[in-house]
C-alpha cells in the first residue's frame, strides 16, 4: 500500500547535520584509517545528492575520496568503509567536484536583490534508502554552536531554549544553482524565488522567504503566487508582515484572500489591520463569512459555532484501512481538516475518530470502526471559546467536533483559530 510505504520510509529516516558528521573517526575492516573531511555532492533541483566521501589521514599521508558505495555503516559515532586496497582512492579531490563542507558552510545567501539575509553554519542532510541527500542549509543560533563544536551545548539547551534560539533553515530547493567552476568559488549562495518553484513550497517555507524580503520584493513575489497557496502562505506570516503585505495589496485581493481562509483564520488576520481598513474590506467578502468575522472581531458572539469548518474527511465504519488510504488524497483535498478521520453513520451521527497517523500504521484490512476511538471527546453548539481553548490546553487536539444533543456532526473547530484568537476573548 503506497501509503503505508510512505509512512514506514518516513520512519526509517535518519537526520544529520554535517559539522556533526566532519568530526566522525571513519573505519575499514575495524582498523581507523582518518576522520570524515567533507562530501562530495551533486546539485541537484530539490536536494543535493552525496557522491563521495573525503577522509584526511593522518601523519601527512594522502586524503581518500571514496565513491558513496563504498559505503558500509554512517551514524552518530562512526563511519564504516569496505575497500580491497585504499590507495586506489587515494588524492585530493578532483576541480570539477563540488566539496559541501568547503564551499557551503559559512557562505553568505543573499536575496534576488544580492542583499544579504544570513550565514550558513550548518547542513542538514537524510539518509534514506542508503543515500544521503543534503536537503536545507541551516542559520539558526543551534547552526552556530554546532558550527563551533558546541553540540553538547545545543542538546543541553535546547529542552528549554527553543523560545531563544528558534530554528531557522531554507530548503535546499530554494537556493540558486552553484557555479559550474565551483573549484574557484568563491562568491555567495543565492535564494531561488522562481513562480514555478514557489508553488511546489510549503506556506511556511515561503512565508519565512518572504519574512526576509525587501517589502517591494516580498510584494511582487507574493504576487505570483497563486490564491490558494497565498492564502496559505498569509496566514504563516508574522502578524508585522501581514499588517505590511496586505497594506500593500488591492483590497479586492485581500478579500479574495480571506475568502479562502475559515472565519477565524480570517479575523486573526484583520484584526492585525487598523480598523479603517479593516472595515474597508468586510463588504468585499463573502456575505455569510463577513457575518461571523464581525460578530468575532466585536465579541458580540463568542459561540464556538462561529470558527466551525464543515469541509473535513468523512468515512463510514465498514470500510478497510486500505479502502480510506487510497480514497485519501481525492477526499482531502479542498478540506480544512485532515489530520483526523471522523466515523460517521448513515444520519452523520459521529461514532469515533481515527488519527491519520494511526490510519497509516493500521493492519490494512482492519476496519475502521474497530481501529477508531469511540469514546470522543467533543464540544456542543452552546459551547464557548474559552470551554474550547481549555479542552485544546488539555488534551492538545489539533481539532476537536462539534455535536448536537443527539450526537449528529455539525463541523470541526480547528485549534488553530481558537489559539490564534483566544486573545480577543481575554
């Protein structure tokens, strides 16, 4: 089942960062030969592909460039390498190969406009199916420390630290081609901000792009994206950067923009605007969303009926895991909720609630209402906000359902509206 294939490569994942892996002791045949120097890779669109290993051996004896399948064994502590006589690989590495440690770390990535955004301390790669593919350059403060040996410091800190030093990280997808005589490179990363590529990029990715643009820039790049994905992509922005951008956009655009978004996502997003503006757009919006954005933004109603969503995935009980897997990626799409599965009877009475992930770890011909919780934990229409933040704080749902007295669905409240508006209800 290619879902289940899916979730169990996922799992079989291992991270690494590269300044961890430059310092590892690297083994043939159980004899210590040198230390990891750097890797060879090769540029590719969305990732960059290992090729090669560079060990430095020590008392001035030649470096080794090994080919990746060489390759025995790579994690936290060491590497393994099969090889009949090593001398075979042993030089510097060729000109035309392009060396991650050497010609990545410490680099400067400038934006389309060669201003500066940050430095690359550090590289995060995954192994993955035995390969190793370099996949985002890292600039947070956690980058720095492993940037100069501090790793101890950044597991020591980092429990009660992720307020301070909050990860920072663009996809390697997102960075220009390196030059073709990268031997003599010596210039600085670019980002990439193609239309072809920014649909193709998670909101939050390009939302932390677009946070680090000049706003002409930011401007004229949101404006290719297309609704849907600027839809998204507004909402992962910081409450200063919404306020910037949607001042900068027609008010048409920006009521076509929340059109796209449920109420309370919506009304996070006005609220952030001066009230003049504000007003300006309500009347531009889809009337029964414009209705239960005002009734938030002036705490005249504060029942949880007005931040339900009814796009969410429906199932009846009898069907197989295999069955809703493969009927998944049809169904979620348009929905405001797919995290969650609801088991629902012919008269939308809810019986139970799958997990995704516990759908994709299922036995597939295990039936849904044997593998659902049954015992639901749920809100009803005379619910309030502050009954729904508590349940969230609790339990740390992602979206809880609304029921009636008899237990017949009538929407899902996401608890990404209630936490980003419980501030109004204060």
């Amino acid at each position: 089942m290619n879902s289940e294939n899916s979730a169990t490569q996922q799992r079989n994942d291992q991270y690494f960062f590269l300044t961890e892996l430059t310092r590892l002791p690297v083994f043939l045949d159980g004899k210590r030969i040198g230390k990891l120097a750097d890797f060879v890779i090769l540029d590719k669109d969305k990732y960059a592909d290992v090729t090669h290993l560079v060990v430095h051996r020590p008392y001035g004896e030649p470096t080794l460039v090994f080919p990746w399948d060489k390759l025995q064994k790579i994690n936290p502590s060491e590497i393994l390498v099969s090889a009949e006589n090593i001398e075979k690989f042993a030089g510097e590495p060729d000109d035309r190969m392009v060396l991650l440690k050497d010609y990545i770390l410490d680099k400067r990535v400038v934006d389309l406009n060669d201003r500066e955004v940050e430095v690359v301390y550090d590289v995060k790669m995954v192994l993955r199916n035995n390969k190793l593919y370099v996949i985002e350059v890292d600039f947070s403060r956690y980058g720095f420390f492993r940037r100069i040996g501090l790793s101890w410091l950044v597991r020591t800190v980092q429990k009660f630290a992720d307020s301070l030093l909050k990860p920072d990280t663009v996809p390697w997808k997102c960075m220009e081609p390196l030059p073709e005589e990268i031997g003599s490179f010596k210039g600085d990363l670019k980002l990439k901000v193609f239309k072809e590529e920014l649909v193709d990029m998670p909101p939050v990715d390009l939302a932390d792009i677009l946070e680090e643009m000049e706003p002409d820039q930011r401007v004229a790049v949101f404006n290719q994206l297309d609704t849907e994905t600027a839809s998204d992509t507004l909402e992962e922005l910081d409450p200063t950067f919404q306020r910037s951008l949607i001042s900068s956009l027609k008010k048409e655009r920006v009521a076509q923009l929340l059109n796209e978004m449920t109420p309370g996502q919506a009304a996070d997003i006005l609220v952030v605007l001066p009230i003049p503006e504000s007003k300006e757009i309500l009347p531009l919006l889809k009337p029964e969303i414009s209705q239960k954005i005002e009734s938030i933004l002036e705490r005249e109603e504060t029942n949880i009926l007005n931040f339900t969503v009814s796009n969410y995935l429906k199932f009846p009980p009898d069907q197989t895991a295999d069955q809703a897997c493969s009927k998944f990626q049809v169904m979620a799409k348009g929905k405001d909720v797919i995290m969650y599965l609801y088991i629902l009877d012919e008269n939308e009475i809810l019986l139970g609630v799958i997990d995704l992930k516990e759908l994709l770890l299922a036995n597939e011909n295990a039936l849904l209402k044997d593998i659902m919780v049954k015992k639901v934990i749920s809100l009803n229409e005379e619910s309030k906000v502050k009954e729904a933040t508590e349940i969230f704080s609790r339990y740390g749902f992602r979206a809880l359902p609304i029921l009636d007295k008899a237990g017949k669905m009538l929407g899902v409240l996401p608890f990404r509206d209630v936490v980003n508006l419980k501030h109004l209800f204060d």
